[in-house]
C-alpha cells in the first residue's frame, strides 16, 4: 500500500511542478509581449526547457516511465496471483463441502443404528 502512496505522491509533485512551470511559462510569454529586447524571455525560456529537460530525464523521469510501462504488467501479475490464491481457497472450501458430507452421512447412520436398537429393546421389553 505505500508504494501506491509514493507513486500517488510523486505523480502530485510531478503534476504540480508542471503547473508551476505552465504558469511560469505564461509570465515569460506575457513579459516577452512588453519587452524591448528578447534576452530575458529567452533566458526564461532556456531555463524552463532546462528545468523540463531535468525533470523528465532525471529520476522523476524515469519513475513516471517505469509506473507507465510497468503498471499495467505488475496490475496483471497481482490480479493473476489473486486469481490463484482464490482458486486455491475454492479447491480448500471444495474439500470441506466433501468431509462435512461424510460426517453428515455418517452421523445419520449413527441414528438410525441408535434408533434401531432402542425400538429392539422396547419391542423386547414389551414381549416379556
């Protein structure tokens, strides 16, 4: 459960750092419009590349490919698994059924033994 959690965290980080360079992007687009010259929008746009290019190439990069490529596989194993371990508990329960049935017959049996000898011995009690 807490590797869900860390992927559930990086992807928030991963997310919120790309809506902090979008809106950082639209001050240098905006600043570009009210700019002599194209040095510092340049700049801005260098260092958000940059910033992106660390980002998806870095660490964080390769965790959010490894989640994409490797999602859907480990979802796969552990439902393949939990089918195995549910098929294992049907065949466990299936025996069960089977030795409850034998007791069952086998208590019967022991009733209708018990119920025979008592009537013998009220049909034997009655004749003397």
């Amino acid at each position: 459960m807490s590797g869900r959690l860390s992927r559930g965290a990086g992807m928030f980080l991963v997310l919120g750092l790309a809506g902090m360079a979008s809106i950082v992007l639209a001050l240098v687009v905006d600043a570009a419009r009210y700019a002599d010259h194209p040095g510092p929008v340049l700049a801005g746009l260098l260092g958000l590349g940059g910033m992106g290019w660390l980002l998806l190439r870095g660490p964080v990069g390769k965790a959010i490919a490894s989640i994409l490529e490797g999602g859907a596989a480990e979802s796969d194993m552990l439902l393949s698994s939990r089918v195995a371990e549910l098929e294992d508990r049907l065949h466990e329960l299936s025996l069960e059924t089977q030795r409850l049935m034998e007791i069952e017959d086998r208590l019967e049996f022991a009733e209708r033994m018990i119920a025979e000898q008592s009537s013998r011995r009220m049909e034997v009690g009655d004749g003397r």
